[in-house]
C-alpha cells in the first residue's frame, strides 16, 4: 500500500527566514521586516494575509522561551524519526 506524503511545512525559523540558533533580536528584527513586506495594507498580493498570519504565528512560537524549547525538541524528534525511516 503507498502512503501519499504532503510536502513537509516550512518551520517557524524558514517562515521568518532566520536559523535554529537566532537569537531573540534576530527572530525580532525578521519579524518586524517580514510583518511589514507581507502586511495586507502594504501588500496587494491575494496570498499577503495568509503569510502574514503565518510570520505573526512564527514570532509568537519563537519569541516565547519556553514554546521555542518545546518547539525545538519536537523538531529534532521528528528530525531523527525521519533519518531512521
């Protein structure tokens, strides 16, 4: 029987544009410049609203400490699951 696999989604830190090991004002300053491009005032793309739903919901997982950790550790889980396939 075949599986039929979605493309993985893009992770917080591809959405933002910033890697795992960013710091806080890294992530910030990502944010602040991708929410300006992609806000849907500025942006006349039909596609604008839907990614800057998704660059808010980036920064509010990695700009929180703890949901980033969490964050993290599921994705290295994920990460090794999917090299042991």
């Amino acid at each position: 029987m075949e599986v039929e696999t979605k493309p993985s989604p893009l992770s917080a830190y591809d959405i933002l544009g910033v890697v795992q090991g960013a710091t806080q004002d890294e992530i910030r300053i990502a944010w602040r410049i991708a929410a300006r491009k992609y806000h849907p005032d500025v942006n006349s793309n039909p596609d604008a609203q839907d990614l800057f739903i998704s660059i808010q919901e980036a920064y509010k997982l990695l700009s929180d400490i703890e949901k980033r950790k969490k964050y993290d550790a599921v994705r290295k889980i994920l990460q090794q699951e999917k090299q042991d396939e």
